[in-house]
C-alpha cells in the first residue's frame, strides 16, 4: 500500500486490470472516500480496502467482504455501488 492509499488486489498488476477491462487508463484510485452499497432496501457504507477506477465507473473491493462491487463515481469523489461480484476477473469483465 502507498501513503496515498491506493492498492491493487493481489496478484494483479495494473496493466492486467487494463488488458481484462479493456480500459487502457484504468487507475488505482485512494481509499479515502465515501462508498454505498445501493441495491438494497437500505442503502449500506461499505468500507473500502481497494478502489479501482474506469472513467467514470469503479469497482471496489471492501475490507470485511470478499465481493468486488461495481458502481458510478460521483464529482465529489464518492461512489454508489448497484452490484457484486465474487470474482474480480468477471466483474472487470462486466464494466
């Protein structure tokens, strides 16, 4: 982990994450930043250990889960989720 906070999951490097998400400027972006979960009835804050950026969509892997959720990052930084994955691969896939 960098000072900055930002994280790659394990075992991948960045430019596998661009080669499995056919985004060529996907980035690893800092974990200091609101994330809700919004699928549910209630809307749940996740706590997030690796945030991965794609324009304007990131995928977010959250300290006490194992699922990588998938959602829009907003102007102020913010991200609100609306689906999950168990594996990374296939939720890169689906971006």
């Amino acid at each position: 982990m960098t000072t900055t906070g930002k994280r790659l999951p394990t075992g991948w490097t960045l430019e596998e994450i661009r080669d499995v998400s056919g985004d060529r400027e996907a980035v690893s972006l800092g974990t200091d930043r609101t994330v809700m979960a919004s699928w549910s009835a209630s809307d749940a804050r996740l706590d997030p250990e690796i945030v991965l950026g794609f324009h304007g969509l990131c995928i977010v892997k959250a300290v006490d889960d194992d699922l990588w959720h998938m959602g829009s990052l907003n102007d102020d930084g913010s991200i609100v989720c609306w689906s999950s994955y168990d594996d990374l691969r296939e939720a890169l896939r689906g971006l």
